[in-house]
C-alpha cells in the first residue's frame, strides 16, 4: 500500500472510533513510509486526556493487526495530543482557544500576538493592546483573513 492509502485508511478507521466521544476530533495523520510510524493527533473541545489516547492506540493496533495494513512488517504507533507548540490547523482548534492569547505569522512575514477573540470560517479576530505615550493602554480589535494567514501559535503564558 502506498503512504496516502495507508494514511486515508487510518483516517477514516480513527475518525469513526473517536465518533464514540462528540467532543472528539482528529488533527492530523501522518504516516512515515520505510520506518511504518503512525502518528495521530486528537483533539477535543475541552482538551484530550492520556486515558483516550491509549483507547484510540490500543484499538488502533489492533485494527492494523487485523487488515494487515503493514503486512508482517514491524511498525509504531503514537496516539497523542496536539501540543502546545504545534500551530492550529482546524477551525475547531481555533474555536477552543478564543480568550487565549496567540501569535499569528502574516503569510508576508510580519505578526500579530493578541488575545483571540472570535472565529469564523472565513477569519479570526484579534484583540490587541499597546501602550500611548502617556503610558495607558489602548485596546483595539482587528480581523485577519484566513487567507492571509500562515500560521497561528498559542502563546503559554505563566
């Protein structure tokens, strides 16, 4: 099997296991062809715990077991969350984390670092604050296309 059937076959094996949990989605797929590595990103609204993770692998390997999808050939799994310092890929993930604060990366090279206010299909907006010169804070609101966006970090913050 070729790496994009393989990855598309997982897809739609996890994406139905995790249909048991509404609160549930899949990020990413990726499958490394030659050293058989599946790596599956979950997410959920309110966060993925360890314990899910684990169901999704234990029963992902089993399912690969049983279609033979690597043959007899050794392979690996990891079935985990996001993380931090990854960037947001899916509406949904956007939609979690408005009230956090986020970095967003100009497909043009500049940034923007505010608070993540709201989201839609089409953009997200941004609230921004910056001191005058007579040291007050001055708050204001902008809206970015998604098209004009390449990428967006949330930012941790201590």
């Amino acid at each position: 099997m070729i790496q994009n059937e393989i990855s598309g076959r997982i897809q739609e094996f996890t994406e139905a296991f995790i249909a048991q949990w509404p609160d549930a989605f899949l990020v990413d797929v990726q499958v490394t062809t030659g050293k058989n590595k599946v790596t599956i990103l979950l997410d959920a609204d309110h966060g993925i715990n360890i314990d899910r993770c684990a169901t999704v692998n234990k029963a992902l390997v089993k399912w690969i077991e049983e279609k033979k999808i690597f043959g007899s050939a050794n392979y690996t799994t990891e079935v985990s969350s996001p993380g931090i310092d990854r960037p947001l890929k899916l509406l949904r993930q956007f939609l979690k984390n408005v009230g956090r604060t986020v970095q967003v990366q100009m497909a043009e090279g500049t940034g923007q670092v505010g608070k993540l206010t709201a989201v839609t299909e089409n953009d997200i907006s941004l609230q921004l604050e910056s001191k005058t010169k007579n040291k007050q804070t001055e708050v204001k609101t902008i809206t970015i296309p998604f098209a004009q966006i390449k990428q967006v970090k949330v930012v941790v913050t201590f």
